[in-house]
C-alpha cells in the first residue's frame, strides 16, 4: 500500500513543472570526475546549481533541506548521440520521427518540432542516471535533419530543451545510400553541391546587407546549411569505414565548417589524420552488432582514441529495432572493460561528453556553480548487478528507486 501512495505522489510530482529545487546529495564515493574522488561527499544544490561540494568535515549542510544519499554518486550521465524523443519505443510509424524518407538533404528539417518529452525511453533512460540526451534526427539519410540537447525531464519541450538546435546530422555510408545517392562518389558530390549552394546564398544575403529588397528568398535549406559554414552549427557525420572518415575530413577542410564525426568504426586507422585534425568524435556503442559498414569495429578502439590524446565521448546511437535505444552507463561499463577503463569511460559519458556539445561549462563534472545534475547507484556503476537509485536534475529528483 505505501509503496503504491508514493508511486502516485511520485508521478503526481512529475507532473507539475519542474523547478529548480535545493538539496542535499550524500556518498560514500563521490565522483566529481573534474578532481577526485571524495570519500563521505556531500554536495550541495541550491536553486538547480551546486553551490558546495566535499567531504563531510568540508562541508556542512543546511537542516531545513532534503537529503538523498547513495554508495556511490557521480555526475548526471550525458548521451552525446542518441535519437531518443523522435524515436519511440513502440517502433511504429507514428512515433518514428527521426527519418523522413521524402529526400536525402533535409538540413531543414528541426529536432525541436518532433521531441516528445512523454516519450517513455526518455523516462527510461532517466532512470539509469541519464540526465542529458543529445538527440535528434538519425543516420539514415544523407543530411536527415537538425539535432537538440535536452534535459530528461518535464511533460513538454519547453521544460526539456537545453539546446534547441545542437548540430546538422550527416551520414556517409551506406545507411544513407538510396536510389540517389547510390555510391559514395554521388554522396560527396551531392553534399559539395548542396555546400557550394548555400555559399552563394551566403554571398547573396552579405550583399543585401540590410535592405530587405534586395535579400533573396527565404530558404530555410540553404539558411541551415550557411550556419554550417559559419561555424554557427556543426555538421555532424555519421561514418564508420576509413575511406568515409578521410571524406568527410577532406570535406570540412575543403569549407572550413566545425566537424564532429560520429560512429568511427574504422577510426583506428586514422587516428593521426584525426588528431591533426582536431576532430572530436562520439564512438559507436560498444555493443553494437559489428556487422555491414561495423564489419572490422572494435571494443579497443576507444582506449586508443583515449591514448591517442583525442577527444571523444560514448552514445547510445540509433537502432532500428526494438527497444529503440541502448543505455549509456552499460556501453561504457563495457568499454571500460576492454581496456579504456573505469575514470576513462566515466569522463566518455559526463564531462568528455559536455565538452563535445559545448556544454562542459555547466554539465559533466561535479563542481560548484555547475547544474546540480547527479546519479545515484547503489554499488560500482559499471557492475552489472548494480543498480540506479536516483537521478537528480537541477536539484530536483526526477527517479527514486531501484533499475
């Protein structure tokens, strides 16, 4: 009965709006993945932001404010590429919105029109200490869409959005070759035209200046796409063989726009390429099936990106099947086992993460003046029998229990 009355309360509390609140998290380990770790830690959350943050003859917590503890505390995770919100978890056409099928370059096309907020993976994945999702249109096509950083949180966009409008979503590879573009050769030169496109739309719009008469028409197409070579957005490409990685670094030399290159499968082989080019890059998921364009993927890849010196972060990714997403903390409990390691793996899905999305000055890491986004386990987080026993966002708990 009383766990039935705190189920309704719960739910009834989520469903008012989620302001920031004042707490008081306490650890036996405390992870604050920027320094380290803090035996008996508490942190300290007032008006969504930490405001205190050390061990317990450091700091002194306020008597009037709730405590929540836990064995082990870390950072909210961040997903650094998911499709979660567009992509449901009944599979059905009417809540798979991360690909519109009608045309391979859809730049146009905004992450924040299709997020569900109520989606119930993004509950999901709340519940495993995942605070942040980079999400947004998927690698199906050849530029499928815009994509949005959210907060796992509220019953409406507006409640969730962090970033509305992250980056522009590309994939070289297969997954994105259709009837046209049916070669690699075609997908280049359809992307260069597209590029080429919105520079004189660029020039058209700088000669204008401020007379609106002689400014072209609107094209919201070759508007994302100038923002791209503006730097104001990056174009994030999805390609996982080594000739596809070299294309897309050739491609961003050759404009001079902000990659980010996502999935990098054969990435190994280009480590030296990669790291003149100061690309960042969001890994595939482990356990992803190695198969098709993952056919030479390998668990050790993310250790060598990490002593390679790169920056990089884990996702969940996109899958075409149910449950329509993957869980961050098991994809890095797994690369951790192949050799990245547990801090390393940890840093992949909090601060590394932020930093990739722009957002390590506020998100990633436990210190003050950061939102006071934490995960609570109750035992190591990477240890398959441990579980999530809260998830807090911005000082508010959002998951109480056991997943």
């Amino acid at each position: 009965m009383f766990k039935q009355v705190f189920q309704v309360v719960a739910s009834l509390a989520l469903a008012l709006p989620l302001a920031a609140q004042d707490l008081v998290v306490r650890g036996e380990r405390v992870h604050t993945v920027s320094g380290a770790v803090i035996e008996n830690g508490i942190v300290i959350v007032k008006g969504g932001k930490i405001v205190a943050i050390g061990n317990e003859r450091q700091v002194q917590p306020p008597a009037d404010v709730r405590v929540v503890s836990a064995k082990v505390v870390t950072p909210g995770l961040v997903d650094a590429h998911s499709v979660v919100g567009l992509a449901g978890y009944l599979n059905q056409p009417h809540d798979q919105d991360q690909h519109d099928p009608t045309g391979p370059i859809q730049p146009e096309l905004r992450a924040i029109d299709a997020y569900n907020a109520r989606e119930r993976l993004v509950e999901w994945v709340r519940g495993f200490g995942v605070t942040t999702l980079h999400t947004g249109h998927g690698p199906q096509a050849l530029i499928s869409g815009q994509t949005m950083v959210v907060k796992t949180r509220g019953e409406t966009i507006d409640e969730a959005v962090v970033v509305p409008r992250a980056m522009i979503a590309a994939t070289l590879g297969t997954a994105s070759r259709t009837k046209s573009p049916g070669t690699a050769g075609k997908q280049l030169s359809m992307l260069r035209e597209a590029l080429l496109g919105a520079q004189e739309y660029q020039k058209k719009l700088k000669a204008a200046g401020d007379d609106a008469t002689k400014r072209p028409e609107r094209d919201l197409r070759k508007e994302a796409l100038v923002d791209v070579l503006e730097r104001k957005a990056p174009l994030l490409v999805t390609a996982n063989r080594h000739q596809d990685i070299v294309s897309a670094l050739r491609l961003a030399a050759e404009f001079g726009f902000q990659l980010v290159l996502d999935g990098g499968g054969e990435s190994y082989v280009v480590l030296d390429e990669l790291r003149a080019a100061k690309v960042p890059i969001i890994a595939h998921a482990p356990m992803a099936r190695f198969v098709e364009e993952l056919e030479n993927a390998s668990r050790s890849t993310y250790r060598k990106l990490a002593d390679a010196g790169l920056t990089f972060a884990l996702q969940s990714g996109y899958e075409s099947y149910v449950p329509k997403t993957r869980v961050v903390l098991y994809e890095a409990g797994v690369a951790a086992a192949y050799g990245l390691g547990s801090e390393r793996a940890l840093r992949s899905i909090t601060l590394d993460a932020a930093k990739i999305l722009g957002l390590d000055a506020r998100l990633g890491s436990l210190d003050v003046g950061k939102d006071g986004d934490l995960a609570l386990y109750d035992g190591d987080p990477f240890e398959y029998t441990t579980h999530c026993v809260g998830t807090v966002i911005e000082g508010v708990v959002v998951f109480e229990g056991s997943r």
